[in-house]
C-alpha cells in the first residue's frame, strides 16, 4: 500500500510545445496572407480604384488634378500621421481638426512679424495643448475621449476669440516665403507635398527604427505588461498626443499657407477624416499594430473616392461620407475578422 504525502508540493508537467507538422497544414500560409490583407488590402483597393477612374474619367488621370489631389491630401496626411502614433498607442485625439484651424488662423496671425513667428507659433502653442492632453491622459489617468473633446472644444473657442468669433480673417502677403512655401511647388509637385513625404518618411522611420517606436507598439499591444518591462508608459503617451498636436498644428500653418489666409471654418469633422484614414490604412483602433504608410494610403484613397464622386457629377458630395462610412465599416470588420483568425491559428 502506497502512501501520499500531502506536504509535498505539486508539480506539472511541462507544457509540450506544438510542433510545426502539427499545425493545420496551410495555417502559417494563412496567416500571412491575412496579415498581407491587413496591411497591404487598402492599396490593392486604391490602385483597382484609381485604374478603374482613369479609364472612365478622361480628366482624371491628367497632372492637373493628380497634382491637385497630391496637394489637398497632403495637409489631411499630416495630421493622420500624428494620429496613426496615438491610436498604436490605443488611444484617439479628438482635437486635432480644431488645432488644424487654429493653426492656420496663428499662422496667418504671426505672419504680420515674419516667417519664423508664422511657423514656430502655431507649433508651440497645438504642440503644447498637445502635451496637456498627454498629461491628462498618462498622469491623470483620464478617458482619451473626452481630454481631447475638451481640447477640441477649448481649441475651437480660442481661434475664434483671436478672430472676433469669426469676424477677422488674417492674410498671408504674396511673395512671402511663408506663401512660397505654401504655394510654390518642385518638380510639378506642389511644396506641401514634399513635406508631407519628408516627415511619413520620418515618421516610418522612427516608428520601426527607435526605441520610442517599440515603446508606442509595447503601450498599444499591452499597457500593463509593458510597464512591468520597462517601458515608460505615461512619457510615451505624452509624446504621442504632443506629436499630434504639433503635427496638427503644422498642417493648419501649412494649408494657411496655401490659401494665404486663416480660415476659420476649416477642420470641422478633420478628426474623423484622420481616423478614418488611419483605419482604413490597417492601424487597429485596439491599439498595438499600425503602419504609417497605410495611413497615407488610406488618405489617398479618401481623396480618390472624393474626386470620381465629384468626376460623376450626377452625385452629390454628400455622397462621399456615405461610401467613406460605407468602406470604414467593411475595413473595421475586415479587420476583426483577420484579428480572430490569426488568433485562431
């Protein structure tokens, strides 16, 4: 007869590895394939669109209205390049469509005392309530959600107390470097389009490159583990709404530029253009996996569907954000499905 100790301590056998062979045959093909879908799909789908256009629209394809549509999506890009960071990180910036008019009317403001005024004000001011709302975020622990309606709100009013609600518009001269930089293009591109590739090239860079990249995935992928890592949590969400804030403020200052005044009716609904076009660029609204180049894709195929739209001319532009709505929705459960299937395999 054999005795139990019940003092002795327990042990488990160790868990067996799954081997390779013992994988669903196909199931790492699959799942590559899946995460081709994911990060390249809003590609395929603005290259089958814009093939599709140029053979239906004599006028599309011409360097006019390629050259057009590079500009204006460039100033929507720079913002959803700060945002593309935010969400990785799992959260949303709610205010940069405010800091983008805000922007523009301090661009267009400083411009009365030089160049350097135009451009370091508009950045020193969205870059800072940037870093408020990171403050609030990371040390207060607050919602991302409402920080930065608040922001939003607060951003809003204040443009508008510096233009008499509305009342004064400040121009940009002809000939200034700040209107130059704007208006003027290289190569048959305009200007605010060589900065816009400067700085995703920048920011692909920093995001995959450097160690604050590893940390805006490790905050996004899992918060907690990532502080019991190392990981500098509250300054890397810091840093993000601060980047996206001075990016917003950089792109009102631009398109100020491009205009040669401060308007004060743009960027009303920017934010969700941005996240749209974040989305659709296959960054995960759950935060830890994002590209920036899908997000200048999915800019790039907003402006796309805005242009046939207006190519028909049958539509109304109203018609945009009902086929936006329409292919955010079929992106987002796209996205969740792939998630659940690579979970799965």
């Amino acid at each position: 007869m054999t005795t139990t100790n019940p003092d002795a301590p327990v042990t488990t056998p160790p868990a067996v590895p799954r081997k390779k062979e013992d994988r669903p045959v196909g199931s790492g093909r699959s799942e590559r394939l899946s995460a081709l879908v994911q990060q390249h799909g809003a590609l395929a789908v603005l290259l089958i669109v814009s093939l599709i256009a140029s053979f239906s629209f004599d006028s599309f394809a011409t360097g006019d209205n390629v050259s057009n549509m590079a500009t204006s999506s460039a100033f929507l890009a720079i913002v959803a390049l700060g945002m593309t960071f935010v969400i990785i990180t799992g959260g949303i910036d709610l205010s940069v469509g405010s800091l983008f008019a805000l922007g523009g009317v301090l661009a267009a403001w400083g411009s009365r005392h030089g160049t350097l005024v135009a451009l370091l004000l508009p950045l020193a001011v969205c870059g800072l309530i940037g870093v408020v709302n990171g403050l609030l975020v990371a040390r207060s622990r607050l919602a991302p959600f409402i920080v930065t309606l608040a922001a939003m709100l607060g951003a809003r009013g204040l443009m508008l107390s510096i233009t008499d609600e509305g009342a004064d518009t400040y121009l940009i001269g002809k000939g200034s470097f700040l209107a130059e930089l704007g208006q003027g293009s290289t190569l048959g591109l305009g200007n605010p389009v060589w900065i816009t590739l400067a700085l995703f090239a920048g920011g692909a860079v920093a995001l995959r490159r450097t160690r604050f990249g590893q940390n805006v995935y490790a905050v996004g992928g899992n918060e907690d583990a990532a502080a019991l890592m190392g990981v500098p949590v509250a300054r890397t969400k810091i840093l993000v709404y601060a980047l996206s804030g001075l990016l917003a403020g950089l792109a009102g200052a631009l398109n100020a530029a491009w205009l040669a005044s401060g308007v004060t009716i743009l960027g009303s609904g920017m934010e969700l253009d941005a996240i749209s076009a974040v989305v659709i660029g296959g960054t995960l609204l759950t935060g830890g996996l994002g590209y920036v180049s899908g997000s200048l894709v999915g800019v790039l195929l907003l402006k796309v569907i805005q242009n046939v739209i207006n190519q028909i001319g049958s539509l109304d532009s109203s018609y945009q954000q009902v086929v936006s709505g329409a292919f955010l929705a079929v992106v987002v459960i796209a996205q969740t499905w792939l998630g659940r299937r690579r979970q799965l395999m």
